[in-house]
C-alpha cells in the first residue's frame, strides 16, 4: 500500500533562498491539497487541486508561493525568497473525488529558515 | 465559512482508563463532515474517526467514539481502556465537499502507565 509521500522530510534554508517540495498522492486520488503547520497549531490551508486545475488559494499563500500539478499526479510546492516566518511543516493531502472521501495525509517536509 | 475550537490544550489518561476531548465548531455549510486525526510525536496525521452530519448515530471505531450533538455544534471524541499508543496530538476537523479541511488547534493527549 503506498500512501501520501513527501519529499525531502527535512529542509533547512537560509533567508532568501528558494526551496521546492514535492507529493506523491495516493495514485487513484485526483484531489490534492496543501496545509502549512506551524508549531503548536493546527494545519492551515493553502491550497488544492482537482487533477491539474488549481481550484482554490488561501489568502496565506503569498505571491512567493507557487504550486503545480502536471498531468494532475504529483504536485510542487515552490517558495521563492524565503523568509524565517516560512519556517513551519509543510502537509500535503490527498482524497477521492466524491466529498463524502477521507483525505489522507502525507508525512510532511519541515522547512526552517535561517 | 467554518471555524473549530478545542479548549484543551492538554489532557492526560491513565492508562485503561477513558478520556473524552472536547471539540466546537461552527458552520455555513448544511452539509458537512467532521474529522479526528491522530498526530503522534515526529509521525504523519492518520484518520481516527469521521462522523457525517446527516447521520444522528455516533460514529464509533474500535476504542473510540464520538458524542455528536448538531444543535450545540459540538463533537468530542471519546477514546476507552486507553492505551499508551494512544499518546498524541489529536485535531479536530470540519469539512464540506471538495473544500479543505479547517482544524481545531489540537489537545496534547498524555498516557500514564
């Protein structure tokens, strides 16, 4: 069984730098979303995918931030000229395409900035 | 728009004992969902429990039930005979068809053996 996957787990940047990540949905899902968590909070939403279609942003996710789905299978979360506020751990999730389906989420890329 | 509140931050279990966390949330949506995640330390979130709104039956799993009272907009977790594995960041979450899930800011869970 291959679940959400994530990559790298662990990132660590320095101010200003650019840093991508990466989601491997469960194969079969055609909905992807990505949360921010930060610590001691729960996760936050930025943003989802319905096959390759960006349908939705959070007003989180500032103008550095950038997401694809090519071929509506793996998405990229980009961030340009990070900041120490970007610091946090980055969740993707996927699910089913009818509403009533569980998302189902992968184990994180924790980013820090120094 | 849906907000979700866990008043707990922390609480703690003897072990075999049962625990109940707390869970509000408010919403637009007539039709919605309602979530519990597990977080353990350094581990990736799993499902515990989801409960349809519709539906006036508690969900129950195994160790763990939920108490869904739809007037009050409340939905704790119950979780029985509580296990040391059972040590975890537990969120509240609220959904509504395609749209993203909104999360409580969890309740630290303690397992005393």
């Amino acid at each position: 069984d291959t679940g959400v996957s994530q990559d790298p787990r662990h990132k660590i940047t320095k101010r200003g730098q650019n840093v991508t990540f990466r989601c491997d949905p469960i194969s079969e899902h055609n909905r992807l979303y990505w949360y921010r968590q930060t610590l001691g909070q729960g996760p936050e939403f930025l943003t989802y995918f319905q096959n390759e279609a960006q349908l939705e942003k959070s007003r989180l996710l500032s103008d550095r931030f950038s997401a694809e789905r090519p071929k509506g299978s793996f998405s990229t979360l980009e961030i340009q000229r990070t900041e120490q506020g970007d610091s946090a751990m980055y969740l993707c999730a996927s699910k089913q395409g009818t509403s009533t389906d569980t998302q189902y989420f992968g184990p994180g890329t924790r980013l820090t900035v120094l | 728009a849906q907000t979700v509140t866990q008043s707990q931050p922390e609480m703690s279990v003897q072990e075999a004992e049962t625990v109940t966390l707390s869970c509000t949330y408010d919403t637009s949506e007539s039709d919605y969902y309602l979530f519990w995640y597990k977080q353990p330390p350094s581990r990736q979130m799993i499902l515990v429990i989801r409960q349809e709104a519709y539906k006036q039956q508690n969900a129950t799993e195994n160790r763990f039930s939920v108490n869904f009272q739809k007037a009050a907009k409340s939905f704790s977790l119950k979780i029985s005979d509580s296990q040391l594995g059972d040590a975890a960041m537990y969120f509240c979450a609220s959904g509504a068809g395609s749209y993203q899930l909104t999360f409580g800011k969890g309740t630290k869970l303690s397992v005393i053996p």
